[in-house]
C-alpha cells in the first residue's frame, strides 16, 4: 500500500495569471484520489477523470472479473489495450534493469502470502513457497505486436506496483490535452506534478511522520520537497501487512525468494520523471535496503531517480537517509 505523502496547503492567493485553483478528490482503484490544477475555467473534470480510472480498471484491474489482467490469469494470451500495453512493457523493462527485483508475475505469491483478492494473515511454508517460485519470472511473460502471452501454464500478472502511478500519469497527459499544465495528482500517494500552484512556485509535497516515530516537534511530515514536472511515490511496510512470530511481514514481496518484506525499512520514496517510473522503482529500491539502494541511484544516473529512506537502527530508532538530489528537484 503507498500513501505516505501529503499534499500540504497551497495558498489560494491568485497567481499573476489569474488562474483560480480547482480542486476535486474521490475514490478509485481501492484508494483515494485528488487532483488539484490551476485555470480559467472552473468547470468540473471530475467525471471524465473517473471515466479514466473505469477504462483502466477495465484494463487492469484484479477485482473486476471481465478485466483484461483476470482474463490474461485466466488464459494463455490476451490482445492488450493501450493501458496494459504501457504498463507491461515499461514493468518488463524494469525487470531487466533491476535483476527481476520489479517483477509483474509475482501474483502467485501475493495470494500464497495473503495480500492479493482474497486476504488472510498467515505465513506460507518453505514448501509452499518452493512449489509458487518456478511460476515467478518475468521472463516467462512475451510481448508480440499487441499480444500479451505466458510461456507456462500458471503464469499470473498483477500490475498493483505500478498501476497507480501509471494512472497518476494517465490524469496529469488528460490535463495536458485540456490545455492545463500547472496541477498535481495524487492517486493513492503516488503524485504526477506539473508546473506551480498559485504562489507560482513548484508544489510542496510532505513526506508523513511514521505512526512510531515520538518525535515531539508537533510536525505531521517528515520532510518537504518542491516537485515540478515530477513524480513521486512512497513503499512501506506501514499499511498492509501482519505480525507472526515476533515478526512484521509487509505485502511487499520479494520475487526472488518468495518472501514478503521483514527487514528494517519502514518506507521508501522515490522521485522520478513520471508516475510509473517512480511507482515500480520504489518496490525494488525497498528492497534492496537502505545502503543498496542508493546504491543503484548512483549506478543508474539515466534513470533520473532520488530516493528517501526512513528506516529504524539496530536500536530500533527511526533514522533517515537519501540521495543527495532529493531535496534539489524544482
């Protein structure tokens, strides 16, 4: 589950351009959303955003039955829509880069683990974990033309890491084809900012003190970032997850070896060019920890990413670190 940001209060004095700020929020894709932008029209876009969020859960989502993704878990091939086509393609090359760290196919984990449709707090076996891994590979997964295909019978997809941010960048290009090119989306945490807000500065995201943390300084973030005409998107262990054995395991899972997030880290944002880059990077870079994960910022500059982690030390203290560009992004 993301979500640990915040939208922190814009000021609504009027920029010299005279643009009202309009703003609209509501619920979608199992979370919320809401969508703030700057313009001279105060027309609502309310309903054509959410006829967005019904074609892409058309697209990809896992509880609605006829959706394409069920159709493909289901099946052996599918002739993708735009919507699917973006998001597999780009989780594919994600795949490639990070060592199949991001990995579309690990569905059949998600459910062994209890955090897919059907829910339920258990730890699965070795056995059981064993039996699920030779059907966890992105490599199994073809594209040809329009056609999403599975090498091996039991092959299943699900595009939950990413499809949010994907989606976030589906609202900001509407906004853009609408002449609106100063907003900032948030659909479930995962944000797509364009321009400024009505200060005419770049918008102020703020990244939300951990439940744990008794700092006493009376603020609700963390830290703030000024985002223009980027994306940013938080991983955690904070919101889905269960407790056995002493242990937190989080809905996180590692497509490697099959195990669900337990290490240290508490959440992990990540700033990118776009939504779907910063949304399928955080679930890798969560995984590989602190150290290796800024790390793999360094060793991959093309890829434009910034990183903050908040994590707690070998005394159970809540500690920070990040790349060194995180705080420099406007």
């Amino acid at each position: 589950m993301k979500g640990w940001l915040i939208l922190l209060s814009i000021c609504i004095s009027v920029s010299a351009s005279a643009q009202s700020l309009v703003t609209f929020q509501g619920k979608a894709q199992g979370t919320y959303y809401i969508v703030k932008y700057l313009s001279n029209d105060t027309t609502s876009l309310q309903p054509e955003v959410e006829r967005l969020f019904r074609e892409i859960d058309r697209s990809m989502s896992l509880y609605l039955p006829g959706s394409l993704i069920n159709r493909f878990n289901k099946g052996d091939k599918i002739v993708m829509d735009p919507y699917m086509y973006t998001v597999v393609k780009k989780s594919l090359e994600v795949s490639r880069i990070t060592n199949g760290l991001f990995d579309i196919t690990v569905k059949p984990l998600v459910d062994l683990w209890g955090f897919g449709v059907v829910r339920h707090n258990r730890r699965p076996s070795v056995e059981e974990i064993r039996r699920i891994l030779p059907l966890v590979d992105y490599r199994l997964l073809t594209v040809r033309v329009k056609y999403l295909l599975k090498k091996k019978d039991g092959v299943e997809i699900d595009c939950n890491g990413i499809a949010q941010g994907f989606t976030s960048d589906v609202v900001g290009n509407f906004l853009h084809r609408k002449g609106i090119h100063n907003f900032l989306v948030d659909v479930g945490g995962e944000l797509v900012s364009s321009g400024v807000n009505t200060q005419g500065m770049p918008w102020s995201i703020g990244i939300e003190r951990p439940p744990a943390d008794s700092s006493s300084d009376g603020r609700p973030e963390l830290a703030t970032i000024r985002l223009k005409n980027r994306a940013v998107a938080t991983s955690g262990n904070y919101q889905r997850f269960f407790d056995e054995g002493g242990i937190r395991f989080a809905h996180t899972i590692d497509p490697r070896t099959g195990e669900a997030l337990h290490n240290n880290i508490i959440s992990v944002t990540v700033c990118a060019p776009d939504g779907i880059t910063a949304d399928a990077f955080d679930n890798a870079l969560i995984i590989l920890g602190v150290d290796a994960g800024l790390q793999f910022i360094r060793e991959h500059p093309k890829l434009q990413l910034e990183a903050f982690y908040v994590y707690k030390d070998t005394d159970g203290k809540i500690r920070e670190k990040y790349s060194p560009g995180f705080f420099h992004q406007d």
